[in-house]
C-alpha cells in the first residue's frame, strides 16, 4: 500500500483565513492543483483527515469537505479502512517508488535571445557545453537490456548483498560527530585508503593529504579549470577523445584544442607549435579514450618537459586504470618533477556508476585553493557512502571484486571478438588493445558507420561511430566503439548479430 503522502507540511498548505472563500474551498483547490500538476502523483495515500487538520489547524469537518468534494470530482479516491488516495485518472498509469523514472534531457541553448528572464554567461556557457559530451543517456534497465553500452560496468557481476551489508553496518556506526560537518576535500579515512591503494596498485606518489574526493572526474576538470585557467585560454585535449572532459572545459569557459593521437599517443610537439599559448592538457595516457592506445615513455617525457616550460598544468585521467592489461609505464604523476601533474581515477566504473564518487591527486600547493572550492562552491559527495567505500576497500573487498572483474572483461572482450570473426572474418579489424572495457572495431573502407551505428541501434545493440568522438568529425577508418564491459558473453552473440544485419541493410541501401 502507497505510503502517507509526505507532501503536505503545513506551511505549504497554509490557509489565509483574511480571504473571502471557506477554508474547505482553499484547501480542496490547493490540493487539486496539486493534483493536476504532477506533484501529487496517482495512487499516492493524502494524510489522514485528523493529521492534515491538526497541522492546518483548522476543524477535522473542513478537511473532510475537501476531500469528498475531491472523490466527487474524481481527483481522489476513498474508502473506509484505506484512506483517501490521489485518483488514477483517463491516460494515467499509476507509478511506485520503483518504476522506471523519466529520463531528464540536457536542455538545448535558447535559439531566440529575446527570453524571458537573462541567464548569466556562466549558465549559457553551460548550456552550450550540453551538446559536446555526445553521450547518449539511457536508463539503467535500457542499458541493461541491450549490448555493447558504453561506460557500464558489469553490474551482474556486482557483489549487492556484499555492498547492502557493508552500507548497513556502517550506517549503524556513524559517528553523530560527523553528521552535521565533514571534511571539504573528502572523508579523511577514505582518502588514506585510497592513497595507499594508489601506491600500491597503480604506482602514484602521494600521501593522504593530497587527495580529494569529488563526484566525477568531470566534476573535478571543471572546477580545475576554473581554478588555474582564466576564460577563453587553451587547453589541449586528445583527438579522438572524451566527450565528457570536453564539455567541462567549455563549460568552465576555456577552448579545448583538438590535438591528434597516433600509436604513440598524444602528438604533444604538434600541439605545442599549433597552440603555443596553451596552458593546460588533458589526457588518458595509460589507456587512450576511445583507441587503447598507451602513450610511450618518450611521449611522456615530451609532454612534462612542455608542462614545465609552458608553466601548463596536465590533468591525467587513468581512464579504466584498474583494468589495463600488462606492465604499464609509471604514471605521469609519479615522472612529474615540476608538480604539474594531477591525476584523477573513479570508483563509479570499477564499482557502479550510480555511486558518484572520484577521486584527484594534487600537488601540495593546490590542495589550499581545491579545499576552499569545495567549500564554498562545490562540496563533498555525500559522507555515508565515502565511509562504505572505505570500510569495502579496508576488508579488502574492493581488491577481490577487481580481481574478478578483471577475468570477466577479458572473458567478455574474446567473447565480442569471436563473435566479430564469426559474423564478418577478415571484413572486420579489432584496433585496439586488450585492455579496458571497450573495444574499437574497424569496418571496410567507404562503410558509413554513422548509419550503421543508427542502424544497429534501431535494432537492439548501441554501438557508437569513432567519428563522434573526433573533432573533425571524420575517421581515416570507419570504425565503431564497442562497449563489452555490461555484455555477457551469450549477449555478445546476440549483439554482433545484429550489427551484421544492419550493415547488410546498410550496404544494400548504398548500392
């Protein structure tokens, strides 16, 4: 049964008894209004009539005129013993807690500029950064259902009855001291956990200080680059490359500047003589966004040595860091002699994205100005679940859970493969490395991949073309990106199927 709506406090529904209409008529039209705008959704329980009345302060007959002239007017239902619920009215369905919510949609910039009310430059700068994360945003069982979604996890493989007993223990064990304050940089137990994990695991130089806790890695390039950048300066970024660190550089009011990347990684000398008065790059050297590709020790060494004499800051995201494959070089963090280097990781991908918890390395001089946009601007992600994580990664849960994911997206990337060599042989090249959760699958030359992915996707695999992650727009290879981290091996089949038989349509329509 629905729960008492929680909707109604007093001083929402207060009553003026100075105006001319029965208290009765006020309250009937507050709640239908109420009613006829969403807020007070179908099947919801409205308080009972002695509640409502004593928090209204008015007599216990004035709430239940209003109530039955709702039931008469079949804005509401009633019936003894159950209460009196929100009706479900022609063209309704009735919604619990746990159906499927709308999806919000990225509002598009204003096309007209004669509005209604003025948006600063900050929220216009927002709006037009909406577009450039090229993501498309599905829900969680959408996502689930079809194969090949890009950056999911494979939640089946997500140890939930684990995570609800170690978030329910701690919980109970909260401290009541730190219920009203916490820490702007991050839960302080939580950031010596991941210090000494990232020692450990992926070879980053720091102590617990210099870590912060923050809800993305998007989040955090955003308020970096307000931080360090004045607006409009340069900022390299990979070409191909992620989206989502794009549109936090436009949104924060700085230009992104599409630098290529070959076998080697970022091309940093071409970028140097292209945009000279560059003071910031953003890059994922360990494991390239969307290509694989790692970036070589001298490439490294090009891109600290142009840091330090450009007085420029590199932010280097370990993009799938916990799932590279072979020995990977020192991170640039660790070669960094200059401190300008500051490194960004996840847990929302090695975990499950719904988590919302990422983490920076900073240099020691940047951990003062990072502190006080925190507090001030930003603020710590929410303190009970950076607690959990902490408990979940100190009983060492969070080392065997990587360990197996580990197995499992192999497993899940030679599934993808095989596949791929079933349905298309030698017309089909894997481009990238064994590594991470995607892969990037090359198709014959003058193959439209853009209609293919649209085709793929009408029939039941989300697929995405390489070029849509290209500034130019367009790739030397056709190409498309293949997300096999959510795909088990059995819908792996299945999805290759069904790319096999949209380029089939979409070779027949270009003959």
């Amino acid at each position: 049964m629905p729960r008492e709506s929680t909707a109604l406090p007093s001083g929402g529904f207060a009553l003026d008894r100075n105006l001319p209409e029965p208290l009765y008529q006020q309250l009937y039209e507050r709640l239908k209004d109420s009613i006829c705008s969403g807020q007070l959704r179908p099947g919801v329980r409205l308080p009972a009539t002695r509640t409502l009345a004593q928090e209204l302060q008015v007599s216990r007959n004035t709430v239940l005129v209003a109530y039955e002239r709702l039931v008469t007017e079949q804005f509401a239902t009633g019936q003894v013993g159950s209460g009196t619920h929100v009706a479900v009215r022609h063209g309704e369905g009735r919604r619990e807690d746990g159906a499927t919510p709308k999806v919000t949609r990225l509002p598009a910039p204003p096309e007209e500029p004669g509005r209604a009310y003025r948006l600063s430059g900050t929220a216009r700068l927002m709006l037009q950064a909406a577009p450039a994360c090229g993501e498309r945003h599905a829900s969680p069982q959408s996502a689930a259902a079809q194969p090949f979604v890009l950056g999911v996890p494979a939640l089946d493989l997500f140890p939930a009855k684990l995570w609800s007993r170690v978030l329910s223990r701690r919980a109970a064990r909260l401290p009541i001291s730190l219920a009203h304050a916490q820490d702007p940089l991050g839960h302080w137990p939580l950031r010596k956990e991941l210090a000494a994990y990232l020692g450990l695991a992926r070879g980053v130089s720091c102590t617990a200080e210099q870590v912060v806790i923050t809800s993305s890695t998007r989040t955090i390039t955003h308020l970096l680059a307000r931080l360090l950048l004045e607006p409009g300066e340069q900022v390299l970024v990979e070409n191909p490359g992620f989206p989502g660190a794009r549109a936090a550089l436009l949104a924060a009011g700085v230009v992104p500047c599409p630098v290529d990347v070959d076998h080697e990684g970022l091309c940093v000398s071409s970028g140097e003589s292209r945009y000279p008065w560059a003071r910031m790059a953003v890059v994922t050297p360990n494991h390239q966004f969307p290509t694989g590709r790692r970036m070589t020790e001298f490439r490294r060494g090009q891109l600290l040595g142009w840091a330090a004499r450009s007085d420029a800051w590199v932010i280097e995201d370990d993009y799938d860091g916990e799932f590279s494959s072979g020995s990977p070089f020192p991170p640039l963090q660790r070669m960094d002699a200059s401190n300008r280097v500051i490194y960004l990781g996840t847990l929302n991908k090695a975990l499950f994205p719904a988590l919302r918890l990422a983490y920076a390395v900073l240099p020691p001089d940047l951990v003062d100005v990072v502190a006080a946009a925190q507090h001030f601007g930003y603020g710590a992600p929410p303190l009970l679940e950076q607690a959990a994580v902490h408990d979940f990664m100190a009983d060492h849960h969070f080392a065997r859970h990587i360990r197996r994911m580990r197995q499992a997206y192999q497993e899940r990337r030679e599934a993808c493969v095989r596949a791929l060599h079933d349905e298309f042989g030698n017309l089909v090249r894997v481009m990238s490395p064994k590594a991470g959760t995607h892969l990037v699958a090359g198709f014959p030359p003058g193959t439209d991949e853009r209609r293919l992915a649209r085709l793929s996707v009408r029939s039941g695999a989300t697929v995405y073309p390489l070029s849509s992650y290209h500034s130019a727009g367009a790739t030397p290879v056709p190409a498309l990106v293949l997300g096999f981290g959510s795909t088990p091996p059995e819908q792996a089949v299945l999805g290759v199927r069904r790319i096999a038989a949209a380029f089939e349509r979409s070779a027949r329509a270009m003959d």
